[in-house]
C-alpha cells in the first residue's frame, strides 16, 4: 500500500474549481466567479451583534433616571436652612429644645420668622451684631456648620 505524497509548504494550494460560464453565453468568466463567491454560505450572526439599541437605550433610561433624581433633590431642598439666604422666611415646627425650622413663603401664615444673616461656620456670635435678632438656629452636616441668624417676621 503506498501513500500519496504530502504537498511541500512552498507549492501552492489548488483553489476549488469555479462553474464556468454556459456554452454560448455573451457573458465573460469573471461575473459567473463573481456569482459563485457571493452564493457561498452566509457568516453566522456574531452572538451579542444586536445589541447596539437595548445598550443605548439602557444607558439613556439611566442618564433619565439620574438627571430625574436631582431634579427632586433640588426640589426638595429648597425648603430646607442650608439653602437660605437672608430675606427668606422660616418656620419653626419643633421647640426650642429642638427645633424644626424650614423655609416657607413670606406670605405664608406659618412664616414666623425672617432670615437676618446665613453663618457658615461654627460661630453664632456673628449673629449678635444683628440688630432685630430674636433667635439662632445652627446646623450640622458632616463636617459643615451653618447658623441662621432670625428675627421675627412681620
């Protein structure tokens, strides 16, 4: 039994035959090869090829998400003493113990008292050089401290 012999690596590879052109026809080989290399088997889809959409319009809803969630932060910060300003108005809904104190509308009945001056810091004594002082609130968050310097509204 013999073995036919193995092709050396510098021959070249043979190619497959290609379907020549009918007998006859006004048509030239080339196009006839075109139409063999275009029948050949489809690629196979590459797994995860399709998610360009679901990805982008994932990442969309989550930028939705975040930007609809500082608009309610904000929203809901505006009532609170870290975002006053003199001139706005306060209430007091605890006691003096402990106080409660959130901004509301000068034209409101529960505006009691009138934001004199805003002290970021720990020292309540800047508050003493207002004349019309009535009351201190002072804050803590984490590491900041905010006093409110107040006189009575009206």
């Amino acid at each position: 039994m013999t073995t036919p012999p193995v092709p050396d690596a510098a021959e070249p590879v043979a190619e497959p035959a290609r379907p020549a052109a009918p007998a006859g026809s006004a048509e030239p080989a080339e196009p006839a090869a075109e139409a063999w290399a275009e029948a050949g088997p489809e690629p196979a889809e590459k797994p995860g090829a399709r998610r360009g959409v679901p990805g982008v319009l994932k990442i969309a809803g989550l930028v939705v998400a975040i930007v609809a969630a500082l608009f309610a932060a904000a929203y809901f910060a505006r009532d609170t003493p870290a975002a006053a300003k003199a001139g706005d108005c306060a209430h007091n809904a605890g006691n003096d113990d402990k106080p409660d104190v959130s901004l509301v509308d000068c034209n409101s009945a529960d505006a009691e008292f009138t934001v004199l001056k805003v002290v970021h810091g720990a020292n309540e004594q800047d508050c003493q050089t207002e004349p019309a002082l009535v009351a201190t609130y002072v804050e803590t968050r984490r590491s900041s401290v905010l006093v409110l310097c107040l006189g009575v509204h009206g």
